[in-house]
C-alpha cells in the first residue's frame, strides 16, 4: 500500500538518495527569490546612480524620468540575471563531500572534502521560511575562503545535507 509523501519531502528525498556524480540543481521556488533580491539590488544602484546624475545635470521637473527609467531597466536587469544564477547553480553530495557549481560563462566550482567541514550552519531568512527554502553554511579549515555559503535549497533538503555532512565529518574524524 502506497501512503503519501509530503511534497516538500517527496520533491527533495531523491536528490539525497541519488549519490552518484549527478548535478541537483534547487527547487523552482527558488527562483523567484533569487530573481526578485537581484531584481531588487540592481534596482536600487540605478536608483541611486541616476538620481544622483538626474538631479544634478536636469531641472527638478525632468530629473525623474531618467530616475524612473534607470529603476525599471535595473530591475529588469537584475531580474534576467537573477534567473541565471538561479539557473546554473547546482550542487553534489557525494561520499567524498559536497560540490557547488555555479555560472555558464565565469563557472566556479567549490568542492569541499568532508574532512575539512568545520561546522554547518543553517539560515532562514522571512521570505526563505515563507517559501520553505534555507541557506545551508559550510565552514571549513582554514582562513582563506573557509565558508561555502548555498542559498535556496529547500528546506528539507538542507537539513539532511546539513546531517549527512556531519556525519561524514564525524567518520572522517573517527578513521
């Protein structure tokens, strides 16, 4: 008899099961808060930019519409490159320890060896906690770039990403 599965644990279950040398990429519901904090950063530097230059060079009377145009074309901008990240960051979890790839054209992949995790932190901002996404922080031995910080997992996902690295860690520890 089959019993129903959560979906929030029914869409994460396989992509910690499978440990083999596939990519996970995050949940669609990701994606519109990785488009809407770029969308939002990008928007807010324009603002800036073009309030600064609009109010300085036109009279007051003309200086919004370059501000207004400046707001629309960073958030639009921000948007499409918020999609793109979303797009090509995956991540791995394999015996060895976990992978992240991000980027098409400036690609960066992190790897980090179970033996070298530190400790693992959790974080959930309101709007990741609305949409069942965390933040999973891996801080590793070392000065020089010792966290790897994963955004938008879901929120079950993380959790047991966070347990099994522990475990790896506590294995390592032990051999």
């Amino acid at each position: 008899m089959n019993t129903p599965v959560p979906e929030s644990q029914s869409a994460a279950t396989p992509a910690l099961a499978n440990t083999s040398d596939d990519w996970q990429p995050l949940p669609s519901r990701a994606r519109g808060l990785f488009m809407a904090s770029t969308a939002f950063a990008f928007a807010l530097t324009l603002l800036l930019a073009t309030g600064v230059i609009g109010w300085t060079m036109l009279p007051p009377s003309q200086a919004w519409w370059p501000v207004l145009a400046g707001v629309v074309a960073g958030a639009g901008f921000g948007a499409w490159l918020g999609n793109k990240r979303y797009r090509y960051t995956q991540w791995r979890l394999d015996g060895d320890g976990f992978a992240l790839r991000r980027g098409r054209m400036w690609q960066s992949e992190t790897r980090v060896p179970g033996s070298r995790v530190q400790h693992l932190d959790l974080k959930r901002g309101p709007l990741e906690r609305h949409y069942a996404l965390a933040t999973l922080v891996i801080h590793t031995a070392g000065t020089r770039n010792s966290e790897v910080s994963v955004s938008g997992l879901d929120d079950g996902d993380a959790e047991r990403l966070r347990d099994r690295l522990a475990h790896q860690t506590r294995d390592d520890a032990d051999a």
